[in-house]
C-alpha cells in the first residue's frame, strides 16, 4: 500500500465548512471528536494538500496500523457518535450546588464501562490486539468526559443565549385581513 492516499474519513468536510459555520454550530459539532477517534482507529492522519488546479483538499493517509477492522471501526464510531453529538449536548447533569455532579460521573463510569464490555466482547470479532484494548478505551474517553462536561449544571444551553438573538414585536388591534404580522 506505500504512499497511497485513502479517502475514507467519516466526515472530511469539518475543516472545510468551519469557515462557514455559525458560532452556535461549531459549539454543537461533535464532528471533530469522532473524526479523531476513526483516524486514530485506522492509524492514518489527516493531510491537506494542493491538487493540480490549486483546489485545496483533505487526504487521509496511513500512518500506521489500524487498531480494528473496517467493521469494528464502524461499530465503535457508531457507539461513540451515539454518545457525542449535538443533541446529547443539549442535555443537563445537574450539580449539587458545590459544582458536583453525581449524575456526570454515573454516566462517565457507565460509559466507560458499556465500552470496555463491547470491546471485550468483540475482540476477536473486530481483530482487536489485546494490548490496544486499553489505548483504544483511553483514548475514546480522554476525548468523550470534557465533550461531556458541558453538560454539568446545564451551562451549554446557558451560553445560548448570547448566540441567538431575540427578537420580539407586538401589535396592538387586529391586523389587517390577508396581512401576516412579523415576529
């Protein structure tokens, strides 16, 4: 295989789209963190280059060896965009008034643990190496438990506010028939 370029990310756009993006959106892309664990999973690196038009674009190349097959790749990607996304985000682990969540570390523990058990029980499936067991695990949630913090005390949701504006008009008396009032 050698030098060959692979265009096989799971979403080669993120950097391309950043440029585009609202702030809102970037705060609840979760694109970047499951593009760095499928990279890191296949044992390539992100390169961008300039073609022969000057077009710049995105390769992902191999740098080393993939931890999983391409299945236990999907299969892992899979669980953790079902837990990092921008819905999730959205959520809120309530504090105890000192800052802690009891409900924030239940849920890293069990994670953590739904992983290690879906591994555990997919190694040979998945043609995982036994000693990559544990850096995939650490990996993953040295990645997943801060995205997860912004759930605490629901201060995500909070920060909305100075990134939607908010506009509001009232009309006294009936407006017009055929006329639509503005919002």
């Amino acid at each position: 295989m050698g030098n060959q370029y692979v265009e096989s990310s799971y979403n080669t756009t993120s950097m391309s789209n950043a440029g585009t993006s609202t702030a809102l959106q970037l705060r609840l892309d979760a694109t970047q963190i499951i593009e760095n664990v499928e990279l890191f999973l296949r044992g390539a690196k992100q390169v961008a280059r300039q073609d022969e038009s000057g077009k710049i674009i995105t390769q992902t190349i191999p740098i080393g060896k993939a931890r999983a097959n391409p299945a236990g790749i999907q299969a892992i990607l899979n669980h953790v965009s079902g837990v990092v996304n921008s819905q999730v985000v959205q959520g809120n682990f309530r504090t105890d008034g000192t800052g802690h969540s009891e409900q924030y570390e239940d849920y890293i523990v069990r994670l953590q643990i739904n992983l290690a058990v879906n591994l555990m029980n997919n190694l040979t499936n998945w043609e995982i190496v036994e000693d990559d067991y544990d850096i995939i695990i650490d990996f993953i949630m040295d990645l997943v438990e801060p995205f997860m913090t912004r759930l605490i005390d629901n201060k995500e949701r909070e920060s909305y506010e100075n990134q939607i504006p908010h506009r509001e008009s009232h009309v006294i008396g009936q407006p017009n028939k055929g006329t639509i009032p503005t919002f």
